[in-house]
C-alpha cells in the first residue's frame, strides 16, 4: 500500500495503553503499538507520537477541593512521560530509532523539547515521541497534540480512538447514531463533538490541519489509516 501522507502525528489514549487493565502499561500492547508504528516508519513516512497519560492519572479528572489543578496537571504530564518512555523502549527493541522529546522537563529521563532538535530527528529517520504536553497546566493532550502537529508541519494528526470516527453521539450506546464522512471544524465545534478538546480542534482549524479519527482495534489499523484504506472520519 502506498501512503497518503509523508509527515504524520498520532495521538494516542494513555487508557489505550493499559489494554484490559484500566490502569498501568499492557506490555504486550505496547510492542504491538511499536511494531505497527515501525511498519508505517519503514514505508517512508515520518512519524511523531502524542501519548496521553490516562492510564496513570488525569490531571482535569483528579483534581480534588486539597489539590490545586495546576499540580495535578503535573501529575498528568509526568504520568504521559511514563507513557512515552515505554513507547521508547518498545520501539528501540524492535531497532527502531526513536526519542521522546518533552514540553514538562524530566533531563534525567528524556530531551527537553526543543522545536530546531524534534524536526532534525524527524529528518532524520527518527521516531519521535511527544511527552509532557504542552508543559502547562490546563491544557489536556489533545491540544498538545494539535500544537506538536501543527509545529512539525505535519499532514495530519491521526486521533486514534475506540469508534471508527466522529458521530452525532456514542454509538456504544446509541445504536442510531450518525456517523460523518468528513465534517468541519467549525460544526465540530459549534455540535460540541465530543471527539477531541475544543480547544485543540480549533487549534487545528486555524492553522487548516486536518484531524483523522479513526478505531485503532482493527486489524492493520494504522498501516490502513496511513494509505487512505480505512473507515473513518476527516474534520477539516
């Protein structure tokens, strides 16, 4: 198959991770998760990874009335360097060449993010990995994801998730649900979607990057999603 894209960001669920488990790392899932990234890496295209850090903690979700939001953010990126970290090692593993370059600073563990170093990596064959989100309080992954994607000129950010696109509503639990082809940022935004953060949507639209959403359970799913041959959702 040939692929649509050269340059690509995935973003992808920290719960994602933990497979059956609803916290800590799948470590077979994440080989998984690594060895169908090095298969669109050996196509030829450059690859960037958000991973979120849910599977650990969630900074907006775990911020209690004895916890200030600001520190349970931190929480959160950290929880995310963890993420990548595995991603890493699961990767290299496999004899990949990959990095994790973050936005929260963790020196002994990983790159702090520069945006000159993250596109020679690129550039240079790499898998690069994306942790820590933006570095501030009150922005989820999502948008930190839309922010590296935009950064990195990238031709898509691929929103990786457990329905094969952007519905009116959960399908899991509407079974009438419509699903969209293709939507605008503008009616994502206006439907308050539930597909990625607001803010990140509009991040995207304001700079005409196009968001794939997509069901990674598939079979093959990011190869297909990388060559067009998958079902799915385009809001641009």
């Amino acid at each position: 198959m040939k692929p649509e894209y050269k340059r690509v960001l995935l973003k992808l669920s920290g719960e994602g991770l933990a497979g059956k488990g609803q916290t800590g790392i799948d470590a077979a899932l994440v080989d998984k998760l690594a060895a169908d990234i090095l298969r669109v890496a050996e196509l030829g295209v450059q690859v960037c990874v958000v991973v979120g850090g849910g599977n650990f903690f969630r900074g907006a979700k775990n911020a209690t009335s004895s916890m200030d939001r600001s520190v349970a953010d931190q929480i959160g990126m950290m929880a995310t360097v963890m993420n990548a970290l595995a991603l890493r090692s699961s990767l290299q593993k496999l004899g990949a060449r990959a990095v994790v370059y973050s936005g929260f600073p963790v020196p002994q563990a990983c790159q702090t993010y520069q945006f000159a170093k993250a596109i020679q990596s690129l550039e240079n064959g790499e898998v690069v990995i994306f942790a820590g989100g933006t570095g501030s309080p009150y922005f989820t992954t999502d948008s930190g994801a839309a922010l590296r994607a935009v950064e990195m000129h990238c031709d898509v950010l691929m929103k990786a998730t457990q329905v094969d696109g952007v519905y009116d509503s959960d399908p899991r639990y509407n079974p009438n649900a419509k699903r969209y082809d293709e939507i605008s940022y503008t009616e994502v935004l206006e439907k308050h979607l539930n597909v990625m953060d607001l803010t990140a949507v509009a991040l995207a639209g304001d700079n005409h990057l196009p968001i794939m959403v997509f069901a990674l359970n598939e079979e093959d799913a990011l190869i297909k999603a990388v060559c067009g041959k998958n079902k799915r959702t385009i809001i641009k």
